[in-house]
C-alpha cells in the first residue's frame, strides 16, 4: 500500500528517511522507484515484533530494494539533513559506490554502524549519524565486538583510520 503522504519525488541520491514504529530506517535513493539500504538479517524465523527485534541483529546485507516496498505502511521523506555541514559526492558517484556495495554483508551495530551511517557515508564520502553517538569511517567493516544489547559498545573505543 502507498503511504497516504508520500512527499515530492526523490531525486537520485536523495537520503530517504523511513519512519518505522520504533526507529527510523534510513535509505538512499537509486532512481526508478529503487533505493539501497542495510537489511539486519533474521537469526531464524521473523519474531511477532518483526524488523524491529532484527535492529539488534549483528549481521545485515546490503541490499537494493523498491522504495514502497522498503517503506510498506510506514511514511518517509527525503532528508538530506546533513547536506549544510557536508557537501554531498557528485549523483553518478553516489551511485556507484552504492552499486559496489550490493549483497555485500556488513556488520550491524544500532549503536554504532547503522543503516544512517551507511547511506551518509555513499552521500558525502564519509558516514555521520545523529542517532548514533558519533560516526566512524569504516561503518562497521570492522568487526564490532560488543554486541547491540551490551553499552559497552559505547565505551569501547573504536578505530577510526580504516577507510573503504
């Protein structure tokens, strides 16, 4: 079902906010209705509470997918929120370090390397999350030792000179 409130049509390259019952899932878009985002994937059959239990999974895949699709009966818009502080890659680039990523499987960290990383890093060349405490370059190619549920991701410091 289309979302009552789609917004003006997203360009290429447009960050692509998703508003999920608990979190926000964020997603850049490709063009002709498709976008790529991170998809946590399921340890085992989906729980009742669905995507929002597998946020904690550890393991996720890059993934392209049909925007209404990705959104479902959530609402979005585009956000490009960070567009005044960084200044965004050219569209043909975006787009093909999106398509360099696809299938690949990243570690997942709600903390730490989260799906806002990974689309802000293929916008600006680097990644940077409000909801997360701070970014890091290397959205989680790193293996994160803490898992999601444990704070300690927080305290751990994390290194910050590998870059992709």
């Amino acid at each position: 079902a289309m979302s009552a409130s789609s917004p003006c049509d997203p360009e290429p390259g447009d960050l692509i906010e998703v508003f999920r019952p608990l979190y926000q899932h964020w997603a850049l878009y490709l063009g002709d209705g498709y976008v790529i985002n991170v998809v946590p994937e399921d340890e085992g059959p989906t729980s009742i509470l669905g995507s929002a239990a597998s946020v904690f999974s550890n393991r996720a895949r890059v993934k392209i997918q049909l925007l209404k699709d990705v959104v479902g009966s959530n609402t979005y818009r585009v956000n490009n929120k960070y567009d005044n502080t960084c200044t965004p890659l050219p569209v043909h680039v975006i787009i093909q370090r999106a398509q360099s990523f696809v299938n690949k499987e990243v570690s997942y960290n709600v903390l730490d390397s989260n799906c806002e990383h990974f689309v802000t890093m293929l916008r600006y060349g680097e990644a940077v999350s409000n909801q997360a405490t701070r970014a890091i370059g290397a959205i989680g190619f790193v293996t994160v030792a803490a898992g999601a549920f444990s704070l300690l991701g927080l305290l751990h410091s994390r290194s910050r000179d590998r870059h992709y």
